[in-house]
C-alpha cells in the first residue's frame, strides 16, 4: 500500500535513530513509540547506525511492515567506529566490530598509522557512506590484537560511548580533596563514630557506599528497631556544577565488567574518600528509622553524620554468624554479633511487610563469570543468595522509601525510580499462555503487584513453574528515572527513589543534593548540564504528548524550566544505566563465545530457555551459556509458531517444543564477532520426543505430559527476538535491590528496581 495514494491521508516525515542489522537492512526506531520502520538494504547504503533521521513511510512490505526512504540525515553521533584493519588486494579497509555498521569502512594508505593488518582500531570517519560510495576514516588509536588480555572491554567502552577517561579539571579537583576527614568537615554533624555501623558487601567489593546498625527500640506501646542506614556523602566534596560533577553526569552510573569496573567517580573518591573504608572516619548521611513489629516504618529522620565503619563484612561471614553464632566467624567478631542478630530480626520485620503489601518476588538464576588472570573463563557459576544478601537488600529499600517519602512531602522536585503497571497487551498475551497451560488463577485487566504474587505463589509447586515465572518477568516494564512519581509496580511502593548509592549513581547524587537542601530549608536547582540530541528528542515528544500547557505553565509556582531540567536528568541517567547494561551484557557474550569456542563439537544438556518464530534458544544446564537452535535444525518439516503458548509445533510429528523443554545439543558454531552461539539439536525431550496428533482428549493428554515432564527452565526471562542470538549474559554486577526482577542482559529481561 502507498502512502500517497489518493483515498490515503498523507503521512508526515517521521525522525527516529538508524538501528543496523547484521544483514543488510535496518530499522528507524521512532521518536515517538510507534513501530519501526523497515529500511531497506539500499536505503542503508547511505546511512548508518546511530544515525539520526529523519524518514518518509513509503507502503508496507510483505510481511505488514511500514517501509521507508530516509530524506535526511539529522546528526551523526561522534562515538567512533571499532573494527579490525585488514589489507585485501592493497586496499586498507577496517571491518566494523559492530556488524549492525553494515559496510566497511576504506582507510587511505597514509592514515593507518602505526597499526598492522589483523589489530583493533579506533577510526573516525572523514567521508560518509553515499549511495554509490563507502565511508572513509582513519585510524585514530591502535587497541591492539584481539586475543589481548581485557581487549573485549576496550572495545565494549569505545564501542557504547562509555566515558573512561576522567578530564584532566576533574582529576585536578579530586587531586585537590584531602586524604581525610578535616575538623571543617565535622561541623554541623551529628558524630556517630561509636556506633558500631559496619558494612556488608561481596568479597570482590572495593567501593563500600553502605553502612547499617539495628539496636531494639520502642515503638509506641510495642516492640521494635532503631534501624540506621549510613550513606557516603558524595556530595560533599562533588560540588554542584563542578568539573567532578560534569564527568558523574556524563557517565550516570558506573560499569562493571568481569574483573574491571568503569567508575563514576574517581579512584581518591570511590575507593577512597567517599568509600566507607573500615578503621576510618568518613562523611555520610543518615536515614534513621524506628521500625515496628510488623516491619512498618513509623519514624524516620535524615542528618549528615561523621562515622567510622567498626567492621567491613561479606555476605559469607554474616550468614555464617547467622547460621551459628557459637561458630569460628560469630567467636571472631562477638562484639559485633548482637548487632548482627538484630539486624537479622528487623529484616524478618521487613519481610513480613514486603508479604503484607504484595510486592513481586520472583527468584531468578543469577550467574557469574570467574576468569583467571589472563582474563580467560575458568567457569561460569550460579551466584547463590543468603539472608545477608536479603538483609542488605531491604534495608536499602526502606531508606530509599523514606528518601521518597520526605522529598515527596516537602513537594520538592527531584528523580523519582518509577515503574509502570504492565501495558495491556503484555497483559492479554501473559492472561493467553497462563489459559493455555491450564492455570486457574486469574489475572483481571489492570493487574495490582499482589496479582503477580499470588500467581508465583499458586504456581510454584508446578512442574513448569520455571517458565510461567519467566514470563510474569517478561511482562513487567522497565524501571526508569522520572520527576513524576507514578509509583513503583514491582515493588508495591507509593513513592521511590534511589538514595542509597551516590558512589556509583548519578540519581543517587541528586537525592541526596535535594535532601540536604530541604534539610536547611532551601531548595536545590540542577546545574546546566548537557543534554544528548537523542535524549533531546525523547524529552520534546513526551512534552508534546502529556500537552503542552505542563511545559509551559507553572506547575506549584514552578518555572516550566524546571520540570524540563528534571525530565532531561530523568532520561539521561535511565539512558545511560541502559548503556552500561548493553556494555557489560556484550563482554560477557564475547567472553562466553570465546570460552565456548574450546568446547566445539561437544554435547551437552540444556533446557529451552526463549521460543521464537525462527528457532529456539537453549541454555546449558551445567555452563549457564545460551545459543540458538535455528528452526532448519529442528527437522524436515514445517513448525507453527504459537505465542500464545511459548512453542513451536511440527505440523506432521506434532513434535513440540516449549518454554523449559529438556534438549540435547551440540556446540555447531561460535561467532565471536557477532556474539553468536549456534547449536545443533541432537536429541530432543531427553529420549522422548512429545508428539501430538489430531484433536481431542489424545491431544490435551499429550500436551498435559509435555508439561508434566518440562524440566526446570533458567528464570532470567530475557525476551524471545533476534537479539538474543548475540549470546546470552552472565552477572557481574553490584547487588540489586530484593524483590526486583533482573535488569536487561545481566539476570534478565526486567529491569533494575
């Protein structure tokens, strides 16, 4: 269908960002939310990824995709291009790393540098892609070969955008900061350095941003806990506007990698001034909360402190003392042991109030990567949760609430963690598969949080209860950052924000700023920071979209500039928390594909983690890595794709596979480039392949059993796509917050709470 035929409205030029495929073609992904629109292999010719433009909807193509010309190209982003430098048939030429650039990029004999044919280099384009030419760069930076130990990270942070170098004005201004904590710096601080705060982290952490300390308190006529939460106090020494500040915002949050983190802050800042170190004083703030019985928050207050950390733990030490407090740990630390045991006691409070509200637990497989010196996998693990995990995690939570709460009741603008309801068709289409296995339970059209628990709960003694978890976790939206408090879903809170780690988050920077300004009774105004175009373009449709009398009128006696500044603090750190997750969740597939590359030709167990129109993707029971079994391994015939339940079905066997089916595979191929493992179906269901013929009783009986006998599928709930043949992600991460479903590519689809 033409869009400029005469019974057809006319359709305006459309702006979005060029997002490449592999193969040819590629995609606008719209400004405003609508569907992508299709671009051709020759419309790509002339553009490239990441560009942005803007596009004229030509017709639909066969399979009812709107199809598009682009008529201009908007803005070329800066980041530059990473690839491979070869010398064919004496032309220099460097093969993109990033196969979504689809056209290799010619270097002129002069402007190699001193790179050799087969290194990883840096180019930056002199002459773009034109219909009937291609690009042209030279080599700005040899990384170096490719089997090179932390090369995988090299090019993650140069192929994302991830700053990793701090301005020399920043590194002047943390240069300039002391070693410690100055008589000036006390002033005007409640000093809790004989409190015994400790911290409570992993064994690999450097960055200690959390403190805590629970005593038994009175709380009206009944029992309860004085719970302290002691947070670094960044913003003491990361002054508004200042270079230091400049550098945190463009990189909003820290990056972790398998054995390196890209931090937000400098080193004299994240592990040392600002980290609550063991044995030192340092500068916090302080959420001080009086906690009842039933894990309710009846009080609570915030205060800058000056404390000194009596004791750093692990997860491991504190759930030994809490498995035996007459064990070796407990007798090393009895002093301290008390403290742990009350600590033990508020967080069972807690729970029974996450139980109260509703809020979505759902367990998931989280796995690590443990790599060897050289940077090679010696295994990939799952990463086990103790109650000292859990402890941690909802002390957090309900400091992060209170942080809400004041901020919320002083009517001061600041970035609230919001997570939406799930949309109306994730709904209907999570409501279609749980009908089609026979669930009893009901989901009604606008689902409350406690919906999706009682769901886990009524399933969880299912035998595939695995993958009706998965796709609860499937349906949720993802979390972002917004000065409008919507609430958060998954949580079951009112209003939250993130207080609790300013050491590596930006937001949490910003929530601290706006505290202290209430707490002296100011208020605090962003600094003028800058805003990528993207981002630009995102904040102007969502203006345009909520109307423009928001934008443009006072909101409580509010200038509009201020919601506008908000809104594009909001989205340049939910933005940038998304590319740290794209960079980290891309070494750990290349990691994985290297490390599979030794195990070709082998056969393994694995059960089908995701279902596709084009094949399925099967995860190894034993190594926690995913690849794709195309649909042209499953046999000779043709397989219907039903969404509705999760599977595919030959049509002449009725062979079935869904959603934790038990396979066989063997390791066919391993595309590192591409970030790709293929397998190749060597025995499917084990030894029985679950077939299903005709209608009726027979049938139902046959997909009963297919149930009945699905084995316990991974939980991460990544989505089923074609960008889950880029390899699966393991975790290397710091600790998320309980109750939360795992962010996109490091522990799931979901998002960061």
């Amino acid at each position: 269908m033409n869009v400029k035929d005469k019974n057809t409205p006319i359709v305006p030029e459309i702006e979005g960002t060029v997002v490449g495929h592999r193969d040819g073609h590629g995609f606008v992904v719209r400004d405003d939310g609508q569907p992508d629109i299709y671009l051709p292999p020759n419309e790509m010719r002339a553009v490239l990824h990441r560009d942005r433009v803007r596009v004229r909807i030509l017709r639909l193509d066969r399979r009812g995709r709107p199809e598009g010309r682009v008529t201009e190209i908007l803005a070329r982003p800066a980041t530059p291009i990473i690839g491979r430098l070869l010398h064919e048939n004496g032309v220099w030429l460097v093969a993109p790393e990033d196969k979504r650039y689809g056209q290799d990029i010619l270097i002129p004999k002069g402007a190699t540098g001193t790179a050799q044919p087969g290194q990883v280099v840096v180019v930056e384009l002199t002459e773009p892609p034109a219909l009937y030419g291609q690009p042209v760069g030279r080599v700005t930076e040899v990384l170096g070969d490719i089997d090179d130990p932390g090369m995988e990270i090299e090019i993650a942070v140069r192929k994302y955008g991830v700053p990793h170098q701090f301005s020399e004005a920043a590194l002047a201004e943390a240069r300039a900061l002391p070693d410690k904590v100055r008589a000036a710096d006390r002033r005007g601080r409640i000093d809790l350095t004989d409190v015994p705060l400790v911290t409570i982290d992993g064994e690999d952490a450097r960055d200690f941003d959390d403190a805590v300390y629970c005593e038994p308190a009175r709380v009206g006529r009944g029992k309860g806990w004085r719970l302290l939460v002691a947070i670094a106090d960044v913003s003491h020494y990361v002054r508004n506007g200042s270079a230091l500040d400049v550098d945190a915002y463009e990189r909003a949050t820290s990056v972790y990698f398998p054995r390196r983190v890209i931090p937000m802050l400098p080193e004299k800042l994240s592990n040392g001034l600002c980290s609550l170190n063991p044995g030192v004083d340092r500068l916090c703030m302080v959420c001080d909360m009086l906690i009842d019985a039933k894990g309710q928050v009846q009080a609570y207050q915030f205060y800058p402190a000056v404390m000194h950390s009596h004791q750093r733990f692990t997860y491991t030490e504190v759930a030994a003392i809490l498995q035996n407090t007459r064990g070796p740990e407990a007798q090393r630390h009895a002093q301290l042991v008390p403290h742990l045991l009350n600590l033990h006691d508020v967080f069972r409070a807690l729970l029974r109030a996450r139980e109260a509200r509703g809020a979505v637990d759902l367990e998931t497989v989280e796995t690590q990567i443990v790599c060897d010196e050289a940077g090679r996998i010696e295994r990939i693990e799952p990463r086990t949760r103790n109650d000292a995990h859990r402890l941690i995690e909802e002390a957090m939570l309900a400091a992060n609430v209170c942080a809400a709460d004041f901020i919320a009741s002083h009517h001061h603008p600041c970035l609230y963690r919001v997570h939406e309801p799930p949309s109306a068709d994730k709904v209907e289409l999570l409501r279609e598969y749980l009908k089609a296995l026979g669930v009893a339970a009901t989901l009604p059209d606008a689902p409350a949080p406690r919906d999706f628990q009682a769901l886990s709960k009524a399933t969880a003694d299912r035998p595939d209860a695995p993958q009706i978890h998965q796709m609860l976790l499937r349906s949720m939206q993802q979390a972002m950052y917004s000065p409008h408090n919507v609430g958060h879903f998954g949580l079951a809170f009112e209003a939250y924000t993130h207080f609790t780690s300013p050491i590596r988050r930006y937001p949490d920077l910003l929530v601290h700023r706006v505290i202290k300004a209430i707490l002296k009774g100011e208020r605090y105004h962003l600094p003028a920071l800058p805003l990528p175009g993207e981002a630009q373009a995102k904040l102007a449709k969502r203006l345009q979209d909520r109307g423009a009398s928001e934008a443009m009128t006072r909101t409580r006696g509010r200038p509009s500039d201020e919601v506008l500044g908000w809104e594009a603090a909001g989205l340049h750190c939910s933005a940038n928390e998304r590319r740290a997750d794209e960079a980290s969740r891309d070494v750990e597939a290349w990691l994985k594909c290297k490390y599979m590359r030794e195990h070709l030709g082998e056969e393994f167990a694995g059960t089908v983690s995701a279902v596709t129109s084009f094949g399925l993707f099967v995860t190894l029971d034993a190594m926690y890595v995913e690849g794709l079994v195309h649909i042209t391994e499953l046999g000779a015939e043709y397989f219907q794709y039903d969404e509705r339940r999760q599977e595919l079905r030959g049509e002449r066997t009725g062979v079935r596979y869904t959603l934790g089916t038990p396979v066989r595979v063997q390791v066919s191929r391993v595309d590192l480039d591409g970030r790709r493992i293929d397998f190749r179906l060597v025995r499917p269901q084990g030894e029985e392949a679950v077939r299903t013929t005709g209608d009726g009783p027979r049938r139902r009986k046959a997909e009963r059993a297919a149930v009945a006998d699905a084995g316990a599928g991974d939980t991460r709930g990544e989505p089923a796509g074609r960008k889950r043949a880029r390899g699966a992600a393991g975790a290397s991460a710091p600790r998320r917050e309980a109750g939360t479903p795992a962010p996109r590519g490091r522990r799931g689809r979901t998002p960061r709470r």
